[in-house]
C-alpha cells in the first residue's frame, strides 16, 4: 500500500496557537487530591505538589490549563478556596458527588501551574451564581491593588495580580446533568452580562462561551445560534466538547471504524464554524468568533466501574480510563484533526491532565507512569509548533460501520521557521499491511533527517501499565533532493523532521 504528503510551505493552514495543546484540571476523582496534590508523599515539594507530576506536565508542555472545570465549577464558591487552609469549609461536591475539603484552591492552582510551566484558563460558576461573583473573581485576580477584592488577595499572599488572560463562562449549560442547567436564551442572555461585566473589570481578558456539550444533544445547532445571536458581541470564543469510546470489543471490524472517528471530530468542528459565520453574516460584523476544544479525548474503559464508585467520597477513583495502544492512536489522529483546522481552534484542552481520564497517572504510595495517549501528545505538543500546511495527501480509503471512505494513512506537515525544520506526522491505520509513504517537499530542499520515530508494534489493547511501551527510531528513511521515503508499519504513528 502506498500513501503520499505534499509540503508546501505557501500552501498554509494557520499559524498554531501553541494553546491548541492546553490541558484540563477539576476537582473531580484523583485530579487533584493524590494527584497533583498530595502533601503526605514522599516525591511532594514545599507547597505539597507531587514533584514527579510537575516534571510529567513540563515534558508534555502543556501551555495553558483550564480550572476548576468541568462540572464541578457549576456550584463552586470561588471563595472556599482562599485563605487559611484550617478555614477552609469541607462542602459537597454536587457534581461528582464527592467530599471536597478546598485544601486545594485558587492559589495553590496558579502557584501549580506556574511550577508546571503553563498559564490558567480560569471558569467562573454560571450555574449557581453569576455576574457579580464572576466580576469579583476578575477583581481578585487581575485588578493590582485599592479594593476590597484585589487587597484580599494580597492578604492571602499574592501581592501582584495573577494576570489570567482567558475565562471560562460557565460550563456545558446546556447539560441535563450540569447544576443550574439553562435555556439557550437563559444562558446567552446571561453570558453577555456576565461578559460585559467581566470586562468592566479587565477589558484585556478574552472569553470563552458554552457551545453545546455534545453534538447529540437536541439542542445542537440551534444552541450555538441562539447564545451567539445575544453575547456576540462581547465573547471571544465558543466552546466544543467531544469524546470517543469504543463499544465492541468482538467486532475485528470495530477497530477500522474506532480509527475513523477523527472524520467525526472534523465534521464537528467544520459544522460549528459555518454556525458561527452564519451569526457573523446575520450580524453583518467583521469579528470572527474562532473555537476553544476545551474538552476532548477516549472515555469509556471506566464506565462501568465508576457505576460501582460509592459517592461521599475524598478522591474516588473516579474516570481513571487506562488507556490502550489502539486510544493512542485514536488521540495521534485527533491531534492530526486540530491541527488541520488551527485556522479557527486556537485553543484546546485535552480533558484531564492527572489520574482522570488521564496521559498522567500516579500511585497512591509509588511514582508516576504514562499512559498510551502520553506519547502522540508529548510529540505534537513538542514539535507541531509554527505553521500548519495545508497537505496534500494521497492514500487509498476503506469502509467501517460508520465513516465510508477512512484514508489508510493520516499525515499533516507543520513548517516552523524559527527552528528552520519541517514536521510531519503520519498514521497508518491499516492493521495487516505496511504503507510506502512518500514525502514530497516541492520548492523545499532538506539538508538532513533531523529524527525519524515510530510508535508501533503493540498489541491493540496493550496499555503501558508495565513501562514497556516507547518511541522508537524509524530507520531506512531516505532522503533525496525533494523528496523523502519510508515505510511504516500497520497500526503505527510517526514523526519526521526535516533541517532545512
């Protein structure tokens, strides 16, 4: 089988926001609490982060984080969070139906994320409160010093303004399960106000509004509309949410068809940006409302145990889905699929970070280890940064159960001038056969293979519980003026780099 990429770097996506590789913190399960917190353990710092957890989030380069959720946010007081810790109130945690004692909140979260490198992408509760708490926590954080917020923070310990940039208003609103679940019209009316009055406080702050929470809500569509007909204006970005699962485990076919499943996250997005232009024309406005994927990724290894999970429970090991070589090839395509649309998602939040539906997982009384999904991850988010090109990609196709024609082979190229190199990732999805894949770089003209990887020969539902699993080199990649060869193997993700 063969399959061929045409890069050419005139021929352009977008240049990537590198935030298109964020990440996602709730206090949700072992997120947080024998997470990235836990103060009793051997591997924890001053503050009571596990240091081994921060050095895993600094390989991935997570650059932006959204917090505190996730249905959590949706009846969280803010305020529960700061000040005196032997303060702090224990609460019921509505969403997930856990204990949650806020010994881990607002500050321990941005003095977190800035020892893991990355910047916040803070959500405000729009279930249970609204646009006067929202503008206090703008105050609290981003306002310098003189009021009655912003000089709270500085007594609990925080002289300058954490400066958080992007806000979260509200989450999936539109959800039967979400505490303070609304309307379209309920929540785009109050989005806006909540957004004007955001901004009131901090004009430099962009937003992001609740899309749908799922493309199977009969909401859909019309949801989208009707929030951006009314907070337009005075929002940033619309939210969309997506995960993958794989429901049959005796079907030989159900693979090729898992596989496939970045045809329906491209549909999704390309259907939620016509939405979104057709308000704009409506409009007759020159903004453009671009997307933020601030949840997506495989959810359903733990379905069925989470059903047996007692609730009132501090850290349950709750969504703690172990992951399969199969789901990383699934994420490697969906990370392919974000890219070729960085035209218009600018951000993006794998959903979660640590132990919940996880690349991180860490043991109560032991170290830390990587899921499958860690590896196609830790390369895009590594070397997929500059400019996406619009490849040209030539394969052949197959059918499965739901997608008619799934190219065999997935590949994008991404052309970082800074770096003076060129990345390609490529995907052969075939299970039995390997693909003779052709670079070809047109104008270009490589010097050198500056590294060529495979992540291949794995059981399909093999998982990483025992360490064993790697990227490896991909030998017998020829180079050759304008072009490049190599073969790669049935079920596999590849990297190439190129020097120029």
């Amino acid at each position: 089988m063969k399959g061929s990429i045409q890069v050419d770097p005139t021929e352009q996506i977008a240049a990537i926001d590198n935030r298109i590789y964020g990440s996602f913190i709730e206090q949700l399960g072992r997120a947080v609490y024998e997470g990235i917190y836990q103060p009793e353990h051997p591997a924890a710092d001053e503050d009571g982060f596990r240091k081994d957890v921060i050095a895993a989030v600094r390989q991935l380069k997570v650059p932006i984080i959204r917090y505190p959720g996730g249905n959590f946010v949706s009846q969280y007081n803010w305020e529960d969070g700061i000040g005196p810790k032997d303060e702090r109130p224990t609460r019921l945690n509505l969403a997930w139906r856990q204990i949650e004692t806020n010994q881990f909140g607002l500050h321990e979260f941005m003095k977190w994320a800035e020892k893991a490198g990355a910047k916040a992408n803070m959500a405000v509760n729009l279930g249970t409160r609204g646009i006067e708490d929202a503008a206090h926590l703008v105050e609290y954080c981003n306002f310098p010093r003189g009021t009655y917020y912003s000089d709270l923070r500085r007594r609990n310990g925080r002289s300058q303004p954490f400066a958080i940039h992007t806000w979260c208003l509200g989450n999936e609103m539109d959800g039967p399960w979400e505490i303070g679940m609304q309307t379209a019209n309920e929540y785009g009316h109050l989005a806006n106000e909540t957004a004007k009055a955001m901004k009131r406080v901090d004009e430099s702050i962009e937003l992001v509004a609740c899309g749908s929470s799922s493309i199977e809500n009969p909401t859909f569509g019309e949801w989208e509309k009707t929030v951006l007909d009314q907070c337009y204006d005075n929002v940033d970005y619309l939210s969309l949410h997506r995960y993958y699962g794989y429901y049959n485990d005796d079907d030989p076919a159900e693979l090729d068809n898992y596989l496939g499943k970045n045809i329906d996250l491209n549909q999704f997005i390309k259907g939620v940006v016509a939405i979104c232009d057709a308000v704009k024309a409506r409009k007759r406005t020159k903004k453009t409302i671009n997307l933020s994927f601030d949840e997506w990724n495989v959810w359903y290894h733990s379905n069925k145990a989470d059903t047996r999970i007692k609730p009132w429970q501090t850290a349950p090991h709750l969504l703690e889905d172990i992951y399969n070589f199969e789901d990383a090839l699934l994420v490697g395509s969906l990370l392919i699929t974000l890219l070729k649309n960085s035209d218009r998602v600018k951000i993006a939040c794998l959903a979660q970070l640590v132990n919940v539906i996880a690349p991180i997982m860490t043991e109560n009384d032991g170290g830390v280890w990587q899921q499958s999904i860690f590896y196609p991850f830790l390369q895009v988010a590594d070397y997929g940064r500059g400019v996406a090109l619009s490849s040209h990609v030539e394969t052949e196709t197959y059918h499965s159960r739901e997608f008619d024609a799934v190219p065999f082979l997935d590949s994008i190229a991404v052309y970082n001038d800074n770096a003076a190199e060129v990345v390609v990732f490529a995907e052969n999805k075939s299970q039995t056969e390997t693909l003779d894949f052709t670079i070809n770089f047109k104008e270009l003209r490589p010097v050198s293979i500056a590294e060529a990887t495979q992540f291949a020969g794995y059981a399909p539902k093999a998982d990483n519980r025992d360490g064993r699993m790697r990227i490896r080199p991909l030998t017998d990649v020829r180079l050759n003026n304008s072009e490049a060869a190599a073969t790669l193997q049935p079920l596999s993700w590849n990297m190439f780099r190129f020097k120029l």
